[in-house]
C-alpha cells in the first residue's frame, strides 16, 4: 500500500500576534509538509470567543507570508476540508459529538460551576488529585445543549511514540472525563482538534509541550471514536534569554512583522526560528531555506527549551545578508536608505551598500551606517575624546596628526591602493598605532563612530570631501 501523502498542518488562535517562539511549530510543519512534497494545511481555532483579538486572524496570516511560509490549504484559499475555521464547523462537532453520545461515551454534565469547585475543593482537602470522573452523575441528564457535554474516558495506563521526546507512558491517573463541548455551544481545544485533524486527514501534529500532559486523554478519545492517532511531535518550550522561563513578549520576543519591518530576511528569520532547538549534527549553523527543507527532521529537535537570543538572530541576518549578491541585496534595501540618500545615483549607493555589507546586520540599520557618505555630519568631538585611545591625546597631538593626514591625502589620487600605500607610509613616519591615527581619520572624514575599511571608504568619498571634512575638524580643534 502506498504511504499516506504527508498533511501537517498550524493550528493558531487568534487570541494575538505571533512572536517567534509561537511561529516555531508552523516552521516545522511547513518543513515536514514541503520535505515530504506534501501539504501544509492552515486552521485558525477560534472557539474561545472570550480571548479572541480581532484582526489577530488575519495578523497570523500575515506572518506566515512574509516568513514565505505559505499554505496549501485554508481559511482563506479554501481546499478539500473547507472551512479551516473552527467556529465555521460547529455542524461537524456535534455530529461527531452525537456518535459519542450514542455510544455511551459522552454524557451532560449536570453540575453548576460552584459545585465542580466544591469538589475540586475537597480533593485538595483530602490531598488527592481532583478527576472528574469521581463525580460522574449516576442518571444520564439529555444533553440539550445547555450544559456541558463531557467524554465518558475509560482510565487506562498509555505508552506512546512522540517525534520528539521519543518514548513516552503514563498511568490511568491522568485520564479524565474532559468537556468535549462547552455550555456556550463552542467545542473545547481537546475535542475540536481531534475532529478536525481527522477530517483534515492529518497525518502530522506538531505543537508545543503545553499539551504534552492531555496526550493520554487524546489517545482515550481516539479509542472511543474507533480512529487511529496521526504522528505526534511535541516541540520543546522557546525559553527566554535567561534560558529559565518560557520566552514572552516580555522578553523582548517581538512580532515577526517587526521584524520584517525592521529588514530582516525572511530566510535568516525561518534559518534562526529552526534553529531553536535543531541542528543537523555538524557545526553548521547558517542555512539555507532549500537546505533546511533537505536536512531538517524531527528526529533532531533537542527535548529540552531551547533560549531565544536576539543577537543571535541578528548574526545570522548578518551572515545571510553577506551570502546575497550585491545587486540582489541592493533591491531589498530599497526603503532603508537615509533621506540624506535620495538623488543620488544607484551606481553611487551600490558602491555604498558594497562597503557596508560586511557589518550589516539587518536593514534598519543602513541609515546610521551610510549617513555620512552623503552628508558632511557636524563635527563631533565626543567622538575623540570618548575614545578610549584617541581620548588620551593632547589637542597639540591631534592637530599635528591631522595636518600629516592633509598633507597625505593632498599628494593621493585617491585611488584604494594608494590611499593604503600612503596611509601606511605614514603610519611609519608618524609611528602611530593605527588604532590611534586610522581612527583619527576615520572620525575626522565621517564623524560616525564605525565606519568600513578606511582606504576604501576614503575612496568613495573622494578627494574633495575627504579633505574639505579634515579641514572642518581642524577648525574645530582650533576654537
Ligand atoms: N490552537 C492551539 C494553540 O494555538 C493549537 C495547538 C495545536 O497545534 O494543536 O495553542
């Protein structure tokens, strides 16, 4: 028999925006789904009407395009399964719901909340665990819909395969009878999800450890509706920078659009989220969107939290930045230019953008960067004195440094290899550290604390600006 066509699917709430420890489980789907030439299927589980944000729906689709994690299927497109919105397919649910009931297997619950609390309470009282099923009502109530309906769980000892935390078993303890629907009419997570992945055809379910612990009731249902269970695969939690607590906004955990906004590549942003928690086995660590597809797999995701370092994702945006051709690179930092940029010509900013490639590490940093190859900057003297070498030099020192400079770059042609050659003449002559003179110059000739490879910076400044700029710090040494 031929295998089942791979379907994985991201099942969000749209309860708010997607940081990227939350979109760290629809990466994986999307890998296994494109890896396996499958389908990637997306489902918004909006049943929980009092934690709904609105416009989060649409907000969680918008992420996943601009990570180009697109979908097969969805609330959107549409697809063989349609709706792919929970509240859309309450029919189905009650359907199903109806079957249990016919089987004995669900029953209506007949408690007010205050009296499940009450048992609740005194399960406390008598240090025991509190299980539902100790209280189960002896005569069935017909469900009209008013109640709660609750799964009829037959408690029994589970051993189970997860794709990532491996080999896994539990006692009959954990199982419960569970509330299939809920007194407003909506399904609950652990009933809906179920019924849908079913219907859906899933044949992967990749979530977060937040449900690891329901696992053996979802094994129970399963039994009771006489289905089997797709592959389960529970992604450790993203801890936060402290590597202690769950990553939260809180944090420093930003929406994934801001961080497309702030340019960073969608490509660097997908390599740094699989990241958390997987590797290949090697020392590799930047990885292409094709690579990932060939060489992720579940199998390797570590078990345990992985920690969110966001300078760490801005590494990596910097070394996927430094593997895209110049001309490429030039057309995505379209809208990242200083204002001071506008006009000039894009022969000019790719030579720009050439020399500042190297330390880029995400776009919203161009503008600081290249100001000063289009604009003269005010002289800044902070920039010498805070200087932890430069700082200890007398103005007497600074100006006669200077004026060796002016004197060098007078005689230059300007091209790179002159300027190095000279500079490195007078590197001896002055029998400086280039630490101290190079920056000297550096800060003279941009007035920005970093700046690329002197001789070419110079360069593309050209003669004329380069020593008008000299000319500008002298005179500020001088008042
Ligand atoms: N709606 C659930 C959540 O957003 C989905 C869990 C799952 O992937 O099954 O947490």
């Amino acid at each position: 028999m031929p295998e089942k066509d791979v379907r994985t699917r991201f099942a969000p709430s749209p309860t708010g925006f997607l940081h990227v420890g939350g979109i760290r489980t629809a990466v994986f789907a999307w890998l296994v789904a494109r890896q396996n030439k499958g389908k990637f299927i997306l489902r918004l589980e909006d049943t929980d009407k009092k934690r709904e944000v609105e416009g989060s729906g649409q907000h969680i689709m918008d992420s996943l395009k601009a990570l180009g994690l697109e979908w097969n299927e969805g609330p959107d497109i549409g697809g063989p399964h349609t709706p792919y919105l929970q509240s859309e397919r309450l029919e189905s649910y009650k359907a199903w719901a109806q079957k249990l009931i016919d089987a004995g297997r669900a029953y209506a619950d007949p408690y007010t909340a205050e009296e499940v609390q009450s048992f609740r309470e005194e399960a406390q009282r008598n240090k025991q665990p509190f299980l539902y099923r100790n209280h189960r009502p002896d005569k069935t109530l017909t469900w009209d819909g008013s109640q709660p309906l609750r799964f009829k769980s037959a408690p029994k000892p589970y051993k189970w395969h997860d794709a990532i935390m491996g080999d896994l078993s539990t006692g009959p303890e954990v199982i419960d009878d569970f509330i299939l629907i809920k007194s407003d009419g909506y399904p609950t997570y652990n009933f809906a999800h179920i019924i849908d992945d079913l219907e859906m055809e899933i044949t992967h379910v990749i979530r977060g450890q937040e449900f690891i612990a329901s696992v053996p009731n979802y094994l129970n249902l399963h039994e009771a509706l006489d289905i089997s269970p797709p592959i389960m695969a529970t992604a450790p939690h993203v801890l936060g920078p402290d590597g202690k607590k769950k990553l939260s906004k809180r944090d420093g955990a930003k929406d994934v659009l801001d961080y497309v906004r702030d340019g960073f590549l969608p490509d660097a942003l997908v390599n740094f989220i699989v990241s958390l928690g997987w590797n290949d086995g090697t020392e590799q660590e930047v990885f292409t969107r094709e690579e990932l597809i060939q060489k992720f797999s579940l199998d390797r995701v570590q078990k345990s939290g992985a920690h969110f370092d966001e300078r760490r994702l801005a590494w990596m945006n910097g070394a996927h930045i430094r593997a895209l051709p110049l001309e490429e690179l030039y057309k995505k930092v379209s809208g990242f230019w200083p204002e001071e940029a506008s006009g000039h010509s894009d022969e000019h900013k790719i030579q720009v953008l050439g020399l500042v490639q190297e330390r880029l590490k995400y776009f919203a940093e161009l503008s600081e960067l290249t100001r000063f190859f289009f604009i003269d900057l005010p002289v800044d003297l902070l920039l010498v004195r805070d200087n932890k070498q430069l700082g200890k030099l007398e103005t007497r020192e600074l100006n006669i440094l200077l004026e060796q400079a002016k004197v060098t770059l007078e005689q230059s042609n300007f091209t790179v290899q002159d300027l190095t050659d000279r500079l490195n003449q007078l590197l001896e002559q002055t029998s400086q550290k280039p630490g101290i003179l190079f920056s000297l110059i550096r800060i003279a000739t941009t007035q920005a604390p970093a700046s690329p490879a002197l001789a070419e910076t110079l360069a593309l400044l050209g003669k004329e600006t380069s020593l008008r700029r000299l000319g500008q710090m002298l005179e500020s040494l001088a008042s």
